[in-house]
C-alpha cells in the first residue's frame, strides 16, 4: 500500500493525471444530477412522506454538509499532524473514506415500513461521504501545480467528467424508466445501484491518479488543544470573508447558485406536473444536451484562460436567464393548454440543449475561479489555505441549497400539493401554477442578478500572475518597500487592503507563532 499514497511525489501533470483528477466530477454531476433530483419525489409519491417531510430530510441533510465542510477544510489542511495523513495524504485519506459510504445512495431508494427516520439516516450518510470527497477536491488541484493554466485544464477535465456522467445517468434514467415502469419504486433503486458503482470506481480512479504537498512543503500549524482547535475553526473560516477576491466570487456566484438549488429542487415536478410529460422522456431527450455540455466545455476552459472571468461568465448568466424563461414559457402554455404536450415533448430536447450550454458554462468558471483565491489569501496571511476556502465555499453552497430545498417543500405543500404512496392522483391547478413561478423568481431573477454583479469580477491570468510573482520575490528575500506601483495596485484591489498590511501585517485568520511577517 505504500506505493498507493503518493504524499509530496510532485510530477508532471500528464493526461492520466487530467482523466484521474476529472473522474472527481463523477461525484457531483453523476451523484447530486440523480439523488437530488428524485429523492423528494420519491418519499412522496411512493413511501407515503408528505412533501414537507420530503424537504426536511433533504435540507437536514445539506445543513449537515454545510456545518461539516468547514470542518473537513479544518480537518484536512491540518491532517498532517497524524499518522493517517502523512500516510495516505491529508487530502486523498477522506477521498479513500467516502467510498464504502456511496453504498448509502440505493439504500435511500428503497420501500421500507422504517419511514422518517430511515430515509434521514441513510440520506445523511451519503452526504457525509460527498462531503468528505467534495471538499478535498479543489484543493488537490492546487497543491498539485502552480501553473494557472494546468488549474483551469484540471478544473475543466472535473466538468467534463461531470457532464459525461450527466449523459450516462440521462441515459441510465431513461432506460429504468422505461423497462422498469414510471410507477414501479424498484426503478429508482436499479438506477441508484449503477450510479453508486460509478461513484465507487470515481473515487478510486482519483486517488490514485493524484498527489499533494509533502509535509515539508506545508507550514506545520500546531494546535494546544481542543479549544484552540475550536478556535482556530472558526476564525479561519470567517476570515476567508475578508478576503476582497473571494467575497467578490461570492457575491456574483451566489445569485447564480441559488437558481441552481432552485432548479434541482423543482425539476422533478417541473417535468412531471406543469410540462407534463413522463420522466422516461425527459431523460432520454436530454441526452443531446447532456452531449452539449460535454463538448462545450472545449469552449469555456480556453476561453477562461484568454479571456478571464468576467465577460465569460455574464454571457453564460444571461443565456441561463434566457433558457428558463423559455422553459416557464412551455410549461405555461401547456397546463394551460395553449399547445399540445406533444409540442412540449418536441420543444424540450432543443431548449434543454441551450440551457446545458449555459449551465456548463456558470458551473465552470466561478469554480474555476476558486482556484485562484488562495493566492490572494497566502499575498495576506503568507499561509496556504485551499482547504479553508473550499470548505467556506461550501458551507455558503450547503447553506443556499438547504435553505431553498426547505423552502421549495413548504411553498409545494402549500400550493396543494396531494402527497401519494404509489397510486396517480390528480393535482390541483395550482401545483403546476407554483412550480412555475417559483422557476421564473428564483432561477430568471436569479440569474440577472449574477450577470450585473460579475463586473466586479476583477481576478483573471494577469492579475494573478502579478499577485504570485510578488509574493515569490517577498519570500524569496526581497524587500515589501521595493514594490513596483503597478504590483501595489493589483495587489491591494484583489486583497482589500493596503500593500503594508499584506504578507502576515495583519490579524486575518488563526495567528500563528510560527508564521513572520515579511520585512
């Protein structure tokens, strides 16, 4: 096993290290795209939970995600301190962690008498297992290579991966569906089955194609006691806000992401009640969208690297905008019964084609984007904390998601939503009337909203490149005064403060004996 570790072999990144690194995507398009998706329906069409208890178990479980990511991010920049990490890394020993706990994914898509209680465990098992792989992911792409393009080909190839399940798991739906029937309960377990063992060899696939930081290599940070620990947690975290680059990241990606959770949580029912067409068809014409958002991808990675964030991404928003507004469209016209569903069933497939080149797009570049904050961080604290921020990433992530999710259940339960246990029923006109105004707030609104924001997106190639290189020659000896006025600028535009409270001249985050500030 020793030669499975790899802990500080820094190597050239190869192809096998890309294909190794993007099966990581697996976990979030191949997981959430199913999980997410049908858990709601599926406790309430077929085990007899009310919509309201359908939300309460899936926001249960992202509030736990969102209180353990800074946990992990905490645990994981600090892993080096035990024998476990310097063993098999301090990143890639949870990558090994969450694998047995993929097995929890089926289990959540069985009939069982054990209601509420069930359903809550198995579902956060899971999540605890995607929160142990997800937050160790961002940060190995930066430990492995400090070129700014290697990141963003790295960051790209996790999309691609993630689209390409995408496309397996339209295609895996479909066909459950399809043979097994809309109505048998043992289709979603089938499905939960295959997309768990995809899950599994992802998981192994990425910890043996990569690396991190020897020991040497990472400042030791050493911790007095639980307290301090605690401590340390929680001033870590909530310093990462004031960092100038990354609370401009937040604030344009957070309108965005929270028309993601709103998405994720309504697309079942948006299907089902208001376009009114069968699940099987809605995976199985989704599969050229899916082919889309796989092959555009050879778009947004080289336009990322020439052009930045900015442009890029305020094209990508408002195509978003755009889609779901046509999307509302369609589904208003047919519970209305403007237009036939066969329209509908035409319609969706080209619609959902331009809604996945976008949504490729906005899920690609501010995650792109993350990898690059932590050199703005190490230009304020002279620390390297990847884990940090993408655990605070991720708790702001988690939080939105949980917050929407709950939301989205009640706002269902309240539009007269009729909760089943197998059988059809007949819905009120106002379920489809809800869905798609909730569609049309909290995803059109949403998006537009991200679009004007992305102006201050202000960190791309060259600036961080100015940012890095100051940061080199400082450690390297040289001295803060000699900074040129141009360097001055970039540098405190991206972190927020002035040039001579950067490199540790400051009281952000955890202070540590060990860590000088630079002359």
């Amino acid at each position: 096993m020793a030669g499975l570790s790899w802990v500080g072999k820094k190597r050239k990144i190869t192809y096998w290290t890309r294909f190794g690194y993007g099966m990581g995507g697996l976990l979030n398009s191949g997981a959430l795209t199913f999980t997410h998706t049908y858990l709601i329906m599926f406790v309430s069409t077929e085990c007899g939970l009310s919509a309201g208890e359908a939300a309460i178990i899936a926001s249960a479980a992202i509030y736990l995600d969102a209180v353990l990511a800074p946990l992990m991010g905490f645990f994981s920049d600090n892993f080096y301190a035990t024998r476990l990490g310097r063993r098999f890394g301090r990143r890639r020993f949870w990558i090994l962690a969450a694998i047995p706990m993929m097995v929890a994914e089926p289990l959540i898509f069985l009939v069982t008498p054990f209601g509420f209680g069930y359903y809550l465990v198995c579902y956060l098992i899971y999540n605890v297992g995607y929160s142990f792989a997800s937050t160790s992911l961002v940060p190995l792409a930066i430990e492995m290579t400090d070129d700014f393009q290697e990141r963003g080909y790295l960051t790209g190839m996790k999309r691609v991966f993630g689209n390409v399940t995408g496309f397996l798991m339209a295609a895996l739906t479909a066909f459950g569906f399809g043979v097994f029937g809309e109505d048998n309960p043992h289709s979603y377990f089938i499905i939960a089955c295959i997309n768990a063992s995809i899950m599994i060899f992802g998981l192994v696939t990425l910890y043996l194609s990569t690396w991190e930081k020897t020991v040497d290599e990472v400042a030791e940070e050493k911790i007095v006691n639980v307290w301090e620990g605690i401590k340390k947690l929680v001033i870590d975290v909530l310093s990462t806000f004031r960092n100038k680059a990354f609370r401009r990241l937040l604030y344009t990606w957070m309108p965005s992401q929270f028309a993601a959770s709103v998405w994720s949580a309504a697309y079942s029912y948006f299907i089902v009640y208001t376009l009114g067409i069968t699940k099987a068809w809605a995976s199985g014409s989704e599969m050229p969208g899916k082919i889309v958002a796989i092959v555009c991808m050879a778009i947004w990675v080289p336009l990322l690297v020439k052009k930045g964030f900015h442009k890029p991404y305020w094209f990508v928003v408002i195509g978003a905008a755009v889609s779901m507004a046509v999307f509302v469209t369609f589904g208003v016209l047919q519970f209305t019964d403007a237009i036939p569903v066969a329209a509908v069933m035409v319609a969706y497939p080209i619609v959902f084609c331009v809604w996945k080149f976008f949504y490729a797009g906005f899920q690609y570049l501010p995650d792109a984007m993350l990898n690059y904050v932590p050199d703005v961080d190490e230009l304020i604290t002279l620390r390297r904390r990847e884990g940090v921020y993408s655990a605070s990433q991720r708790l702001v992530q988690q939080l939105l998601q949980a917050i929407v999710t709950t939301v989205f259940g009640f706002v269902l339960l309240a539009s007269g939503f009729i909760s089943t246990k197998g059988q059809h029923v007949e819905q009120p006109i106002s379920v489809p009337v809800t869905i798609a105004i909730t569609l049309l707030v909290g995803c059109c609104v949403m998006f537009i909203l991200s679009a004007v924001l992305s102006h201050f997106l202000t960190l791309d190639k060259d600036t961080c490149a100015v940012v890095t290189g100051e940061v080199e020659r400082v450690k390297n000896g040289g001295l803060m005064k000699d900074v040129k006025p141009e360097v001055r600028r970039v540098c405190e535009d991206l972190s927020g403060l002035k040039y001579e409270q950067c490199f540790a001249h400051n009281n952000i985050g955890y202070q540590e004996e060990e860590i000088t500030p630079a002359a």
